[in-house]
C-alpha cells in the first residue's frame, strides 16, 4: 500500500490476517477508516511468517517526512502466537512538526488489544501530547511513579511465603519487577526505570540482550543439565580461557561466588598444603560457613565462630583510612601492615591472602595504585597464593577485562562470578594447570557441583562473553564510565552532603556524609528517602545507604548514564532540602 502524500498516517485500523504456510508478503491487509480520519496512508509492508497463524505478520508503516500532524514512524510487531495487533508501537516523532510529536512508545500487554498497553510519551520541548486514539500518559521523566496496585498485590502475596532477609534494594523498592531490556526496567504496573544496579553487578550485557535470549533458548530445547561434556561448554571455557591473565587457563565452574571462593580456598590449601587464610576489612567474598571470617563487616556478626585460621587485616580505604593516615605520604602503610599480623597473629602458614581489586560491597572502593602490588610481595614473601576475587571486577566492570589488569598484576587463583553468567547463576575458579593439579582437589568429583558448568549455565556464559567482546563493552565501560565519575564530582561540588566520589569503569561510589569534616555517614533515614526519590523519578540505584554504590550494565550508553545523574541529582536536591541539608 503506498502513500497518498496528503493524508495522515496511522489513523486507521488496520487488519492482517495471513495465510498459515504462505511465502513472505503473501498475507491479506484490509484498512478500515475508522471516523473522520482517512486511512491507508504511509507505506505498508507485511512480512508473513509462513508458519504463524492469521495476523501474526510483522507490520511497518513507514511516514513520508512532510505529512501533517502524527507523522513518525510507525512499527509494529507482532508476538507469534499472540492475536492480531497485539504487538509492540513505536512512533517516534521528527523534531519541529506540530502536536502529536514527541516519542510515543505503546506496548501491548500479552492477550490484550492494540492501544490498550501502557503509553509513554516524551514531550519535545513546547509541543502539545497528542493523545490520538491511544490514551498516553505524560512525560515520562517527570511522571511519578508510586508501587501501583499491582507490584502491591504481587508483594503481598509474595510476603505470605518469602522468608526475611532478601537483598535490601528488593525489598526497599516495594516494586515487582515484570520485565527489562538493556538498562531498563519495567514493573508490574508498567513504569519504566533505568537500572544503576545490574543486580549488583551481575547483568554486565543488560537484561534480555536478543543474543543472548536466543543462546539460551536453543539450548533449552537441546540439552539443560548434567556435567558431562558439551559443544557449549567447550566453546565457553575456550573462549573464557582466551581472556583470563596469562597462565590462568584451567576453569572450574559453579553456581555461586560464595561456593567459588570456598572451591578456590580449599583449592589454595590442596596446594600449599597449609590452612590459614587473610582476608580485609570490609571485604565481601560471600555468606557461606567458610567465608564468615574473611569478611570485614557486620555481615559475620553473630555468626561466629569462624574457621580456624581466618584473619582479616586492613584494606586500603583511603576514605577512612583504618589506621588513619593520609595518601601518599602513608607510604601504603596498610599493605605492610598485613606483615605484622601474619607476624603477630597466624602461625605462619598462610595458603592465601584473598583480595577484591575494587571492595564492591564495601562501597566500590578504589585502593591506590602500587596497593594490589604490595600484597602480592606479601604472599610472596610468605610462600602463600595471591587469590584475586573478581566477582565483581570481572569481565570488563572497571572499564579493563580484570580489575587487577590496572596494576598489571597476575594472582595465583582467581574467582568469577556475577557478570560471566549475564545473569544466570555462573561462577568459577581460575588458576594455573600447576596448581589444579594438587591432590585431593583435582581428585574426580572433589571440585565439581550438581549445576556448576551445566549446559544453560555454559551457554549464558558463552553468549555473555561473546556479547562483552563483540561490542567491546570493557571499551564501553572504560568510555561511560569515565563520564559518570566527572558527573558525579559535579554533584560533590554541589552538594556539601556529598564527601567523596571515586570509581573505576562502571563500578563507581558516592559517600554521604553528616559533614565533610567528621565523614560521619548521613542518617539512613535520610538515605532511605532518596531511594524512594530516585525511584519515582525513574532510577533504581542502591542509594539507600549513605556508601552509594553505581553499577549498572555495561551495555548503558552514555545518553542513559546522563539521565540517570540527572535524576539523582534531582532526587538528591529534592530529599536534602526536606532534610535540612542542602
Ligand atoms: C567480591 C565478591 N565475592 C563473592 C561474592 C559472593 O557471591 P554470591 O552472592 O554469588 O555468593 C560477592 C557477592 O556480592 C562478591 O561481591
């Protein structure tokens, strides 16, 4: 169907009904003119999809520029086995044309019919909204959005069976999540968020990137569990292999990083044949029994007591400096300090010291450069492994494929986990073919788990890769992220309330602080607000705690990044100044 020139586009209805097993373009169109608008105009194109049923063609209708008002490009896709009309449209609109420009954004809800999903509409600068046939709700970023009926009913229901304890941005948010697609979110009741989380680092490649939905959907229908061997697999630890540090080729999987960091210790002590492990104040490796007194914060309270042989000695937070000293002039003190508690306090058999490149749950914190390095000589010096956990550093976050890259340092043993599974629960230890040698680790069955390595598990872990590589999201990252940390020093200079920000790629922190002088962190109460703030403006971002931490998927663009400052800017503004502390 072709242009009439001087009719208006998209107003009538329109139907598709295809023919079962016919060849593209094969389908029927009838055009209804629906009231005093005249149909048929734009450009047309039906695909059929040969197998589908009636209507489940794809349907483009393409404006011609120079049209009256509601021109913009129309798409519209149909869901397979849904019915006719139910898919997904987009008008975007073309700048400086009259009212109904801005970009309207409909999207069906499964069963239902067209123009019955929600509408979100970005106004243009003074251009009018233009409501058409389909409601359309206001601008997106100044719409608030409050837990609608249904994230309320889901929670509710949720709440009956889901014991206590669940991650803090979950629970804080009171939202139920229905779907995502890149560094968006959309929740039950159809408001859209852009997502500084990633599920605290772990979706590097987004939510539902088509490669990856597409990796996993072939494998479903081929192969989903048992250890043995597979093509997938195969292809995964060769390409996972192709990226690691030198020397660090040999790869365990698993399902968990905890459980991979438990692997990787036991794997430290096969080999070393010694028991005593040294970890740092506010590390985070996991929540498991054989971690708890590796961690350095609250998180091991009342759990005690630890394994035997667990010590923990100061990380290099130059924010609060544990022994309260300046950088540089420290000299790095803290990494020398881990030689008087190996002196002082073990029986000088260390088989590991483990250390995060970057402390992710401590707040993303950064330790100055010559610091990773000073701790390699002190397991050296010791005869003890250097273990790197990069759970969180990993596969491109901080803007280089590890986090201990920046210091061109190569430990002995290396956990993954979060963003190697783009999701799935995927983790691993990595080390040399020397070390996985030691008995009994490398005995059958003695590092393997039921799920670690399982072919869903290989195939997102493939598919995850191959995406960071191909669209060079390390690059991305590196790129983003760097713009993110000058955006976010604006914000120390515009509020006081704001004391430090730091950051390596996309793994970036803000502390909030009472004042600048004493860096006593700022009320929860007041944290606890501005997560509630950035959400009903749009942004899920684990600002609840005065450490904020900013982690979102590799894959966001810097348009994104920009808007979700924007709104945290605004939401700082808006909740400092309820608070008295602007
Ligand atoms: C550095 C590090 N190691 C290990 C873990 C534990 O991973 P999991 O929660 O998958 O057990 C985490 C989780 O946040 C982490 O940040």
């Amino acid at each position: 169907m072709e242009d009439r020139g001087n009719e208006r586009p998209g107003t009538g209805r329109i139907t598709v009904e295809g023919r079962a097993n016919e060849r593209p373009g094969t389908g029927r169109i009838r055009v209804e003119d629906r009231g005093n608008e005249r149909p048929g105009t734009g450009r047309i194109t039906v695909e059929d999809r040969g197998d589908e049923r009636p209507g489940t063609g794809r349907i483009t209708m393409e404006d011609r520029g120079n049209e009256r008002p509601g021109t913009g490009r129309i798409t519209m896709e149909d869901r397979g086995n849904e019915r006719p009309g139910t898919g997904r449209i987009t008008v975007e609109d073309r700048g400086n044309e009259r009212p109904g420009t801005g970009r309207v954004t409909v999207e069906d809800r499964g069963n239902e019919r067209p123009g019955t999903g929600r509408v979100t509409v970005e106004d243009r600068g003074n251009a009018r909204l233009e409501t058409g046939r389909i409601p359309i709700e206001g601008h997106a970023m100044t719409t608030r959005r409050e837990p609608g009926p249904r994230s309320r009913e889901i929670i509710a229901r949720e709440a009956r069976h889901i014991a206590p304890g669940y991650q803090s941005f979950a629970l804080y948010s009171g939202l139920a999540m229905a779907r995502g697609s890149g560094c968006r979110l959309w929740d039950e009741d159809g408001n859209e968020y852009i997502d500084f989380i990633a599920g605290i680092a772990v979706g590097s490649i987004g939510h539902c990137h088509p490669h990856y939905v597409e990796a996993l959907k072939r494998q479903t229908e081929r192969l989903t569990f048992g250890s043995f061997t597979t093509e997938t697999r195969a292809r995964f630890l060769e390409l996972l292999g192709s990226v690691t540090p030198e020397g660090l080729t040999r790869i365990q999987l698993f399902s968990g990083g905890a459980e991979a960091v438990e692997a990787a210790l036991r794997l430290a002590k096969a080999a070393t044949k010694r028991q005593e492990v040294i970890g740092f104040w506010g590390g985070f490796h996991g929540k498991t029994g054989g971690v708890l007194g590796l961690l350095g914060s609250d998180f091991k309270h009342h759990q005690g007591p630890f394994l035997p042989g667990q010590y923990s000695t100061p990380y290099a937070d130059c924010y609060r400096c544990p022994l309260r000293l300046r950088y540089p002039d420290c000299g790095i003190a803290c990494a020398e300090y881990v030689r008087d508690v190996i002196r002082f306090q073990t029986a000088g058999e260390i088989a590991a010291i483990i250390v995060e490149p970057i402390q992710g749950t401590a707040g993303n914190v950064v330790p100055p450069d010559g610091f990773l390095r000073a701790i390699q000589s002190v397991a050296r010096d010791h005869g003890a492994l250097f273990f790197a956990d990069e759970m969180i550093t990993g596969f491109g976050r901080t803007g280089s494929m590890w986090g201990m890259d920046h210091e061109g340092v190569v430990p002995d043993i290396m956990t993954v986990g979060k963003g190697v599974g783009g999701g799935f629960p995927l983790a691993g230890v990595v080390s040399t073919d020397a070390l996985v040698s030691a008995k009994p680790w490398s005995n059958p069955s003695f590092s393997s788990s039921s799920y670690g390595g399982n072919p869903l598990a290989s195939a997102a872990g493939l598919a995850a890769l191959e995406i960071i590589l191909k669209e060079d999201l390390v690059a991305n990252a590196e790129r983003v992220g760097a713009i993110m940390l000058a955006e976010l020093g604006r914000l120390k200079e515009k509020y006081r309330t704001v004391g430090e920000v730091r950051g390596r790629g996309l793994l970036l922190g803000i502390e909030l602080v009472e004042d600048r002088q004493s860096r006593r962190p700022l009320d929860k109460k007041i944290t606890l607000d501005l997560y509630q703030e950035c959400l009903r403006r749009g942004l899920v971002s684990m600002t609840y705690s005065p450490t904020i931490r900013i982690n979102p998927p590799l894959v966001i663009t810097e348009e994104l990044a920009r808007e979700g400052l924007a709104i945290l800017d605004e939401a700082l503004g808006v909740v400092l100044r309820r608070h008295g502390r602007d």
